[in-house]
C-alpha cells in the first residue's frame, strides 16, 4: 500500500494551496491508495472530504484518513491520529504543553508522534 500520511489542504492549512479533492486525485493518479489530512490544529480538510464524499465526487478506491498537526506550546508540531469515533475540539486549540497533549491523546486511544523528525 501507499499512502502519504503527512497532507495538507487549503480548507484545513494556512501553507496549503491544494483543496482536498484536488489532492486526492492527485495522489491517486500517482499511484497512492490514500491519504492521511493533518491539517494545521485543524479537520477542515477531513471535514470538507467527507462531505464531498457524501456528494459522490471523491475517487474510487481511494482512502483518507483523518489526522491533525497539532502545534504544541513547547515541542514543535505533532502528528496526531484519534480512533475515528473520537472528536476532540481541544485537539483544535493550539498551544498545550507536549506532555498534557500526550496525555489527553493516550487516554482516549490515539497516538501521536514528531511531524518534522529531521
């Protein structure tokens, strides 16, 4: 499987300049089967996924996941992934300490890990 798991959309991500969809295709066309969007402290882009979803405009065969680049008070930027029933709006507020973040994550089931390790 391929997959980039590092994504993000102009709905979610002020850096960003591709829609969800957009990107979507993109990937796909380059062979990937899926995606994961980690917008910035945001699910706007996931948000705006699954809707576009609903309409039945998204690619077959094709998968997003839904992640978020949380910016941490002290520690940089951090990938975090939560259990698809688990939506935590706190995850939307930047600015917890690594150590509280790490701590609300485990407790409901994600995990979480460096966004730029290098």
């Amino acid at each position: 499987m391929k997959y980039d798991f590092h994504c993000h959309t102009k709905e979610g991500s002020i850096d960003a300049k591709v829609d969800v969809l957009s990107y979507a295709r993109f990937l796909k066309g380059k062979g990937f089967q899926g995606m994961m969007v980690t917008d910035h402290n945001s699910y706007k882009g996931y948000r705006a996924w699954l809707k576009q979803k609903q309409e039945g405009l998204t690619p077959e065969n094709f998968t997003v996941l839904r992640g978020i680049e949380y910016d941490t008070l002290d520690a940089g930027h951090i990938l975090v992934i939560m259990p698809d029933h688990v939506e935590l709006k706190l995850l939307e507020l930047r600015g917890m300490p690594v150590q509280l973040l790490a701590r609300v994550v485990h407790k409901y089931g994600g995990i979480l890990g460096p966004a730029h390790p290098y």
